[in-house]
C-alpha cells in the first residue's frame, strides 16, 4: 500500500494526507529461517483427500524431503487454512528414518500489509518520500499504533497520516505468505525420506443428487447420479486422489458452518467414469476413478451412478387422522391430500450399489416428447435391495374426503380401562380416463380391532391397517369400517 506523496517541507499546516501504505524490505531474516527447511508443494508425491458429509475430510499429503541427522525444523507450506492441528499425523513411508515428533505449530497469520504493520508496533520503520524536484528523503520512526490507520512517532513528532511508503528491515518469523504448519522432529539417520502428514480439516464436503427419466412406457427409468464437492478449505488440491464415505461418523460436537452447494447441469454420466464403491467398517467408501483437482471456493460435480431402465412403481396413498380414533368428532366431511409416490428397489442388475443421501428430481416426457419435472424428494443412505419411496407431489385429479359417523363408549371401561368403538367413511373419487389404485393407510392407536369393513383390511403394523381401493374411471368408491379399540 502507498501514501500519496508531497513535499514535506511546503506541506499546509493542519492538513491531513490520504493513507495508504507500500512496504520495502530491506533485508531478509537471518538465524531462525536458516534453520528451517520449507516444504512446498514441489516436493509432493502424492496427495490424497477423504471427504466426509459434514464438512470436513482427510488429507493425506506426501512429500519428499531431506533430513538432516538429530533435530530438524520443517516447515510444511500450504496446508489448509481450516486444518485442525492437534489431528497432523506424520509418517515416513519410505522406512529409512525413525523419527520423533517433538512439537508442530500451525502458522496461520498470514503475510499481508496490515498483518506486517501490526507486527512493528513499538519498532522502527524507514519512511520513505519522493518530493515533486525528484529528490528522495529517508526518515526513521517508530510504529505506535495500527488501529483505523497508523500512527507514527518522529525524533520530533507523532504523525497519524503520511506521506511516503514504509520499508521493513525484515518478515517477522511468524508470519507466512501461506498457512504454515512447522514441524519440529529428530531424525535417527539423515537423507532423503518420503514423510506424509494426514491431517483433519474443515471446509470440504460432498452431496449426492441424482436425476430420474421416466420411460414413456411408465415401468422403467433412467437413473443418473452426481456427486458435488464443494472446498471452502482455503486452499486448492490439485491432482488429488479423491474417496467420498457415506455415513454418519461420530466427532465431538464442534459447531461448523455449512458451505452453500451449488446446483449442477444434469448430463448422463460416461459408465466408465463411476467411482468404485466398497464397504468400510459401519459406512461405504467411493473412490473416484482418477485424479482430480477441487479448487478453492469451488464446486465440482463427478459421476456417480448411470443406471438405465430401472422399474418402478406409481401409488397413490391418502391417510387419515390418528386423533379421530381417541373422542368424538363433529368435522364432518374433512379433505384430506392424495399423495403421489415413486417406488423403487435398490435392486443388483438394475442399481445393485448403496446409495448415498441425496435429493432424486424426476423428470417424464409430454405428448410431445419435450421433458417435465414432475417432482423431487430427498431419501436416506439406502443399501442394497432396499425400497426407495418418492413423495412427488399431490394428485390433481383423484380426491379424497374423510369423516367419522360413529363413537361410542363401550360399557364397563374406566380411566384405566378406556374402550370404545369408532366408525368412519372415506370418499375417494377419480377424475382420470381410467381406473386407478388408491392406497388407504389409517394409524389406528391403541389395542384395536376391525369390526366391520367394506372391503378387507391388511395389518402392516400394530397401528396401521391399509386398504388397496380401485377407483373407476370418472367415478367414486366409499370405504366403510368400524373398529373397536381399547387403551
């Protein structure tokens, strides 16, 4: 940063110069940087990054360097600025060199004009000023204060604004032009070695999204899967071998920020681009199939899945209200929602991998041909062979009304022993050209038992009783049943 520059001598009085700062160094640190080696990206051999759901991922990064018999000092350049220090773990992966770890420090004041200035409060810096003739004039003055700006004190005064630029003798040791963590160890042998640190850090994490494209034939689709990174880490990894887990691991509860994905273009990925999928411990690990780079405040989308012609299933379901089974109601009719869903089967020979958790948008093709969204739901990690259920969205044209007719308290029951019978009516009606199956589900509280049905029941739980209802084309069907329950 620069002052704008006058000639101090035929300043006006009273008047203040607009701030801002340019820093000459003058010369650079001597003992304590001679005794450190820097480790840069140059000497990487490898970099690997695990990411995990939520927001943070395992670096492995592996470089060579050259040790020198006993201690050593290694600054290890660019790791990231989230890092989580006290989870560095060093290795030495060439076997050569037993090494003991004797103390680390994660430099992350980071070089800057502003972190330089504030370093100097209270030691001298070179004022430096070009008068309009040419001339150059070099002042000393000491560093009092860097605050909404700087404050400098002369031989014979204090001056809050500036004209000139600053020179600095040298870089303070404490501030790097990149987040730094510096190593101190002994080395048995000296030599060349292959170290790797792992490390912990924030600011990394990946989703699942997933595209459906339903065959006009209404049986099967086409299923697409992505993954989405997103690095807010504060650095880049380049040519990185890249493995996702999928699961719940458990951490300490420590509060994080959730980075803001962003949606991606939905293409068919390549079959030979699916990452390869493997069980590890309590969760699955995928591994993309080649290296990578995941840039800094970006997000990157990778293949995950291509599965064509994967069957599945339309059903129309409607529920009605727990509570109306407890007291006596006087609603009446009551609407109630006729919910539209896709069912699937992770299925091996259609999909046959775990799936990740994630958001599935489904798309149908018009009389047309031209492509629609129909609806989107999330699901959960689902294994193989189990069902997936996709809520899409509500029925337009298959309605659905409900109401109790009847309650009675049965004879004999008391506050510990409350028993009565409920009856209900439910009209379902189609407005579609043809007949459809509606799935009628009731949670039934309590010890229950159907007493009279218009059509049979099938008990799925211990409070759920269902009823599979055809609906005409254009018409209406009236479900009937009465149960007796007892709490």
């Amino acid at each position: 940063m620069r002052f704008q520059c006058s000639d101090t001598r035929s300043r006006p009085s009273g008047r203040l110069a607009v701030m801002t700062l340019s820093f000459l160094f003058l010369s650079t640190s001597g003992i304590a940087m001679t005794q450190e080696q820097r480790i840069d990206d140059s000497a990487q051999q490898s970099l690997a990054v695990t990411i995990y759901h939520d927001d943070f991922a395992l670096v492995r990064d592996q470089r060579q360097v050259t040790l020198e018999p006993g201690e050593n000092r290694l600054a290890w350049r660019n790791v990231s600025v989230q890092i989580r220090p006290e989870t560095a773990l060093l290795n030495d992966t060439s076997g050569q060199t037993g090494l003991v770890l004797l103390e680390q420090n994660f430099d992350f004041d980071l070089l800057t004009p502003t972190s330089l200035l504030r370093k100097y409060v209270g030691r001298s810096v070179s004022v430096i000023c070009s008068t309009d003739a040419g001339e150059r004039t070099t002042e000393t003055a000491t560093v009092l204060a860097v605050n909404d700006g700087v404050i400098l004190r002369y031989a014979d005064r204090i001056e809050t604004a500036l004209v000139g630029h600053l020179a600095f003798p040298d870089v303070p040791d404490d501030l790097r032009d990149q987040p730094t963590l510096v190593l101190h160890l002994n080395a048995n042998t000296g030599g060349k070695s292959n170290l790797e640190l792992s490390y912990l850090t924030g600011g990394l994490s990946w989703k699942a999204d997933y595209v459906a494209d339903l065959a006009q034939d209404g049986q099967t689709m086409d299923l697409n899967g992505w993954v989405t990174l997103t690095n807010a880490s504060g650095i880049a990894y380049r040519q990185a071998q890249v493995q996702l887990v999928a699961g719940a691991v458990n951490q300490v509860d420590v509060a994080k920020a959730q980075p803001q994905m962003l949606r991606g273009v939905s293409l068919q990925p390549a079959a030979e681009a699916m990452p390869k999928e493997e069980s590890l411990a309590e969760y699955h690990l995928y591994t993309l199939p080649r290296p990578t780079d995941i840039l800094n405040l970006q997000t990157k989308q990778v293949a995950l899945l291509s599965a064509p012609r994967v069957p599945f299933k339309r059903e129309l379901t409607v529920r009605g209200q727990p509570y109306t089974y407890q007291a006596p109601s006087s609603d009446g009719w009551r609407k109630l929602p006729v919910t539209a869903t896709l069912n699937f089967v992770n299925r091996d020979g259609s999909l046959g991998i775990p799936l990740p958790e994630g958001v599935i948008r489904v798309y149908a093709k018009d009389s047309l041909g031209n492509v629609q969204f129909i609806g989107e739901d999330s699901i959960d990690h689902t294994p193989k062979n189990e069902t997936v259920s996709l809520t899409l969205g509500e029925s337009f044209d298959v309605t659905a009304r409900r109401k109790q007719t009847g309650f009675k308290k049965l004879s004999g029951s008391t506050a510990y022993d409350y028993a009565y019978d409920a009856t209900f009516e439910m009209e379902l009606k189609n407005a579609k050209p043809e007949a459809v199956i509606v799935k009628v589900l009731e949670i039934i509280p309590g010890d229950w038992e159907m007493i009279k049905e218009s059509q049979p029941h099938t008990k799925e739980a211990a409070n759920l009783a269902s009823w599979l209802v055809e609906v005409p084309a254009d018409g209406s069907v009236t479900l009937n049943w009465r149960t007796q329950i007892r709490h």
